[in-house]
C-alpha cells in the first residue's frame, strides 16, 4: 500500500519542531531577545522619553548681591524648573556657559534692584534663554515669567511695610526675557540638525554591519584567513569605501538642510565639514564591531537595534536629556551621537567654533580610536 506523501505526518511536524527548538538554542541571542528588548524598551521609554523639563541649568550674574536679590533667587531656583549652575561674575562668563550649552538659561539682576525694590520702583531682570531646544526654552519662558509673577504678588502683597511703601506706590517685578539663537523657538531648527547626525549614523552603521558577517556567511572568510593580509589592513580596507558613500550622504543631508529646510549654516562650514568626516569614521567603525560580534545578518540586525534605539532616545535628538533621569542621563555620554549633535547644532544655530566645541570633537576622535581597536582586536582573534 503507498502512502500518502501529502497528507499530514506528526511525526514530520514534531521532527520540525524539534529542529527549530534546536535551532534556537543554537542562536542564544534570538532565544534571549524576546526577554531582553521589552526590559529595555519598557526602562527607555519610561524613563528616558520625558517632555516635562525641570533643573534647567541656569547662569546667574547677580549685580546686586543683596537680601532682596538672594530672596528672588531662592524663590526662583525653589520652584524646581530652574538649578543655578554657576554664579558668574560677568557678562561674557554668562555668554560663553550658554554658547557652550552647560547653561540653558542666564538670569541677570541689575545692581539697581534692591534700590528699586526698596522705593517701590519697577525693578527689571533680564532672562535669557538658549533657544536651541525648543522644548526647554519654552518651559524657560513660561516659568520664569510665573515665577517673576509670583514674586511680584508677594511683595505686593505685604504692601513691603517693613520699607514704609505705600500699595498706591508699588510698582511691582518685570522679567523682561530674551531668546538666543532660536528666538521663534521653532521645532524644525532644532530636529533638522539633528536628524542629519541621526540618518548619518544610521546609514553609516548599517552599511558596515553587514560587512564581515557577509563574507561569514558565504565562507568566503576562509579565503581572508590564507591570505597574507593583515586585520588591520582588512578592516581599513573595508572601511574605505562606505566613508566615501557615508560621507557623500552626509554632504547630501546637509544640503537638504540648508536649501530646502533654509537653515544656515551660522559658524564655520570647513569645521561642519571635518567633524562631520570624523563622526562618519566613527560611526563606520561601529558597525564593523557590530560585525565582528554577529554571526549572521539576523544578529547583526538585532545588536544595530540595540545600538541604533538607546542613540535615538537618550543624545537628545528628541527630548532633553537634562528632563532624564540623572542614572539614566549618563548613558548618553556614551554614544557618539550625542557628541556630534552638539556640535552639528553649535555650528549651524550658534555659530560656534572650535574653542566651544573641542571636548565633543575630542570625544569623538576617542570613540573611533577606541572602537576601532577593538573591532581590529577582535576580528585578529577570530582568525587565531
């Protein structure tokens, strides 16, 4: 009697069933993702992706020094939304922290305030703000100028007896504010920059990834390994090519920003331009470690999603990392991005050089010599 080749067989189906369990147990990191990535996406997104800022870092220049102006101050850093960073002495040290992007804000008090304060006059302070990040300046704005108000109501209030002012001759508080390199505080000067950094570094990191996992899979890394060559020259070799495609997309990106997004480039276009070939190498480098570590495309694809994510959400290119947790905001001081969005958007909204932006550029150039020499160390011993 002939069977019946097409109709259904357990035994087939169990058999397969096996195979695939043994498969998996094979590829620890497929077995494993389905456990790891909800823990991951879960931690990142409920603890990273926050759009309510507070502790924004401020710069105080207090001319004043007074008992008034001391009182203003605990008032205005007790509300939580702003953390004085640095008492200054002048307004250049003020300019240079908020150019520099270690203080998002600037508060001056005139040295008239406690005068005027005294007398019932108008006293007047100015905030300044970094409108780079829309999203804080605005938080900047609102708060300040309630908090200003709040204050005012207070003295208002007391009738500031203890002074002998009358309510008819109170004048009140006024915060008058200013908004530095972004004054409309539109979203798009703030994402374009940044989401050149961002498609940069994907493109980059996904063209090399695949690289030596190709010549695994073909086994046509057995023919590398007979061959006189060195890692080192493989790995560079290798490289070579996507600079040249990474960074002609980078030239491409920049230029969509300028002329069809209309966003000028405000400081040196040379310096854009370097720092913008040494985040493509170290970018490139990354996805050759990537390479090195992965067995396959499948893994591969997997460790990029653990790469590419954590960048996304924790340089800042969305949402402000001064709104992040602080365990959770020192993440990103690990990833490249992070550096190369500070200095994409200095050059093009600040207008900033070298002298600002010298830690990000020498931060990157660590990353890449560091990576690099892994990503060689790495593929030398899986030749050995």
């Amino acid at each position: 009697m002939i069977k019946n080749r097409h109709g259904f067989s357990f035994k087939r189906f169990w058999s397969i069933i096996k195979k695939e369990f043994i498969q998996m147990k094979r590829d620890p990191i497929s077995l494993k993702l389905p456990f790891i990535m909800p823990v991951v996406m879960m931690l990142l997104f409920g603890y990273a992706v926050n759009t309510e800022v507070d502790k924004i870092p401020t710069a105080v220049y207090d001319l004043s020094s007074s008992e008034e102006s001391r009182s203003f101050l605990e008032q205005f850093t007790g509300s939580d939304y702003f953390v004085i960073y640095e008492n200054v002495q002048s307004e250049e040290r003020l300019e240079e922290l908020i150019k520099s992007g270690r203080a998002k804000a600037g508060l001056v008090i005139p040295g008239d305030y406690s005068h005027k304060i005294k007398n019932g006059d108008n006293a007047q302070l100015q905030l300044i703000i970094d409108g780079t990040e829309p999203t804080t300046a605005r938080t900047a704005l609102a708060s300040g100028q309630l908090i200003a108000g709040g204050f005012s109501q207070k003295y208002t209030s007391q009738g500031l007896l203890k002074y002998g002012i009358t309510p008819e001759k109170l004048a009140g508080l006024t915060l008058k504010t200013a908004v530095w390199y972004n004054p409309d505080m539109e979203s798009s000067k703030f994402t374009i920059p940044g989401l050149v950094g961002l498609i940069l570094q994907n493109i980059t990191i996904m063209l090399t990834a695949f690289a030596l996992v190709r010549e695994k899979e073909r086994s046509t890394i057995e023919q590398l390994i007979v061959t006189p060559i060195k890692p080192s020259e493989l790995i560079l070799g290798k490289l070579i090519p996507y600079i040249v495609v990474g960074y002609s997309g980078f030239l491409f990106s920049l230029a969509i920003c300028v002329w069809f997004f209309k966003i000028p480039v405000s400081g040196s276009l040379g310096l854009l331009l370097l720092l913008g070939f040494l985040f493509v190498y170290c970018s490139l480098s990354i996805g050759m470690l990537i390479s090195t570590f992965a067995k396959n495309q499948l893994q591969a694809m997997i460790v990029m999603v653990f790469v590419l994510l954590p960048s996304i959400l924790l340089s800042g290119f969305i949402f402000p990392r001064e709104a992040m947790p602080a365990a959770i905001g020192y993440i990103g001081y690990f990833i490249p991005l992070t550096y190369f969005l500070d200095i994409i958007r200095g050059i093009t909204l600040k207008g900033v050089g070298l002298d600002y932006l010298w830690q990000d550029a020498l931060a990157l150039l660590s990353f890449t010599i560091v990576i690099l020499f892994i990503a060689t160390k790495r593929f030398r011993k899986s030749l050995d």
